[in-house]
C-alpha cells in the first residue's frame, strides 16, 4: 500500500488541530447519540459507528501507546496536550505495516481502464488496483470528481460566527448565557444552549449549532438574516413569575443593583437602562410597562446578523461527494469498483468536540476492513 501525500509533511491537519493538542474524538460511547452531532451524516453513520466508534478510537489510540484524557466537555486529547502524539502514533503504525508515504505527490486527476486506476499526480502518474480518496475538503479533488462523474454538493462554511451590533450588547463582550436559545426569523431553524457576546456579534455553541445545521439556508441568506434570542431559555411566565416574587420579598431594592435569575449584571444594568428603569428605581416601583420591555429584552430580542467569522481557526464546510453515491457498509462508490472514500472529501460534517475526526476514523476503520483487494 502506498499514500499519495501533496504536501512535504504528514497529517498536518492533525497537528493544527485543536490548537496544536488534537481533539482526537469524544466520549459519546452510543451510536444513536453520536450521530446526534452530525448535521450532515447523521443516518449514514448510524451503522458504521456501531462497528467504529469514540470508544474504539479510544483504545486504538491507548494501544498504540498513546495516552488520552476525556475533559470536561467530552472532548477528548492527548495526555500531552501535544498533537504530535497522535500523528507520531499514525506514522508509526503505517511504518510498522510497510506503509509507503510518498511525499510531493499531489492528486490532480483519477482515470479509470478497466480493473486498474491512473492517479494523475504533480510528480507523474501511478496505477493501483484500489483507490482510497481520503483528500479533505479539497476543492481540486471535488473538481477531478465531478469530471469523474460522482455528484458533489458544492461546499459552503459551517461552524461560524455571527456579525451583528444591538443596542442591548454593544461593549459587553464577553458576557454570556448558559441556557439561551436562538431561532432564524421565517426559518425552521432553533438551537439552545451557551452563548458568548464577541467584539463583533455573537458566537458560543447555540450559535456554532445554528450555523452548522442551517449552514446551506445562510448561505442562500448571504449571511444577512434576523435572528430572535432568548438569553434564559424560560417562558415569559416564569420570567414574570421570577419578577412579581422579587417586587414582593424586595420591594425597597434598587432594580438595577439587584439582578435575577443569575443574569450578568452588566447586561442587566443595560436591561434596565433601556427599559426605562432609573438607578434609584425599586423593586416596588416598576410598572407593567417596564416589565413588559424588560421581557421582550431577555426573551424576544430581535438581531440583524449582517455577516459570519471562522470560529477560531477552523475551516468547516458543508458539501462534498453526495452521499447517496456511496455504500456505508464500506464506504465503497455505488458506482466506481474498488474506488472508497472517507474523511472530509464526502458530504459530511459535525460541529466541534472531535466528531469530525471520528467520522475519518470510522471510514478508514470501514474501508481497511473490507476493501476489496
């Protein structure tokens, strides 16, 4: 076996990612709760992850001699903290089973005669019996494919941010909510969860969901589209309720210096600003009125988003060969004899905590074990 490497170095991904320490995958053990993070994929995993999942990601990698740790979040990394424990851990698997690695030899074109490949590459062609593409979102391979004939659903971004300037936030970035849910204005598009006020708008995992699993509609919306948030994920009842008991065990506080519900206090003072409550304002003093913008502030608050960010330094997109073109019992095209794909290079994506890399781990797990040779 040999791999076709286009770059001088290997597994560079692996090494930028997670910051330099490789969020290697997850400790979602169940299949059925896995797929849950994958906005694309979700069904076509299902049965491939009940034969390669987090948990045996996790002991292939402990086998190989690497130590792992699962934090707080699931997430899961190297002991080191340093991704080259994981890309050492692969190259010396691969030198251990004879593995070739040709560097400098960059895909640009795959011909088919008969029962052999032509791999076109920047250093002269090469025949194989069998073809594995595991190239990433690589659009120079999506356009090789497609003149292959293998459908692609062209690639847009997933995990971003939102640009967008409100009254209620402006200058206080890094305030945030842990419970809020976020929902695009005439899209059936919602997710819940934390979310974080940037410099320049709104980012936290609700809004890296929204962004993942409503990747192609935002698209469509050139990024520029009303959001209505909802910072405490409550009804307006409670929310009333939480008010009306304060008004009756507090009176005399000042609204402004007393917040509920564990609500920032600078963002409440803001609440209060624009609600129309004074500083020496109390409890007993606010009116219906008062409580009515208050609500429609922490509940129903409408933003423009006017533009996206990569989230930190990830580059996710959505798109890639179709996949109704492949067979996920070995990840196999329906349509092109020992021609397998994994990784990046298909459609399928996840939002962040190491479900992407999994997904490449899972095919290449499905494809090493029943390539047809």
């Amino acid at each position: 076996m040999v791999i076709l490497e286009g770059s001088n170095k290997a597994l560079s991904k692996v090494l930028i990612s997670g910051g330099g320490r490789c969020n290697v995958t997850n400790a979602i053990w169940e299949p059925e709760k896995l797929v849950k993070h994958y906005p694309r994929g979700e069904h076509q995993l299902l049965e491939p992850f009940k034969s390669f999942n987090c948990r045996d990601t996790q002991n292939w990698f402990e086998k190989e001699g690497v130590r792992l740790k699962t934090e707080s979040d699931g997430r899961v990394f190297p002991i080191s903290d340093d991704s080259r424990s994981i890309a050492n851990a692969l190259v010396f698997k691969a030198d251990k089973l004879n593995i070739e690695v040709k560097f400098g030899y960059r895909a640009t074109g795959f011909i088919q005669k008969s029962s052999l490949w032509t791999i076109q590459t920047s250093s002269g062609d090469m025949a194989t019996d069998v073809l594995i593409i595991a190239s990433g979102g690589s659009p120079a391979i999506w356009k090789s494919l497609v003149l292959m004939g293998l459908t692609i659903v062209p690639p847009v971004p997933s995990l971003f941010t939102f640009h967008c300037k409100q009254e209620l936030f402006a200058d206080l970035p890094g305030v945030s909510f842990p419970n809020a849910t976020v929902k695009v204005g005439g899209k059936p598009i919602q997710q819940s969860g934390p979310i974080l006020i940037t410099h320049e708008g709104l980012s936290g995992p609700a809004i890296l969901k929204l962004s993942a699993w409503g990747a192609r509609e935002l698209h469509g919306l050139n990024y520029n589209f009303p959001i209505t948030i909802n910072w405490l994920g409550i009804s307006e009842k409670e929310l009333i309720t939480a008010i009306k008991l304060e008004q009756e065990t507090n009176p005399k506080k000042h609204v402004i210096n007393k917040p509920i519900l564990d609500i920032p206090k600078r963002f409440w003072q803001r609440c209060c600003e624009l609600s129309g409550i004074t500083s020496n304002r109390n409890y007993a003093e606010i009116g219906k009125k008062q409580i009515r913008k208050f609500t429609d502030l922490l509940l129903k608050l409408n933003v423009q988003v006017t533009g996206k960010s990569t989230n930190k330094d990830e580059f996710v997109t959505s798109g890639g060969v179709d996949l109704s073109e492949i067979d996920f019992t070995d990840f196999s095209a329906k349509r092109f004899p020992n021609l397998y794909l994994a990784g990046e290079v298909l459609d399928i994506d996840a939002v962040t905590g190491g479900f992407n890399f999994q997904a490449a781990w899972t095919g290449g797990f499905m494809i090493g074990t029943n390539i047809k040779t």
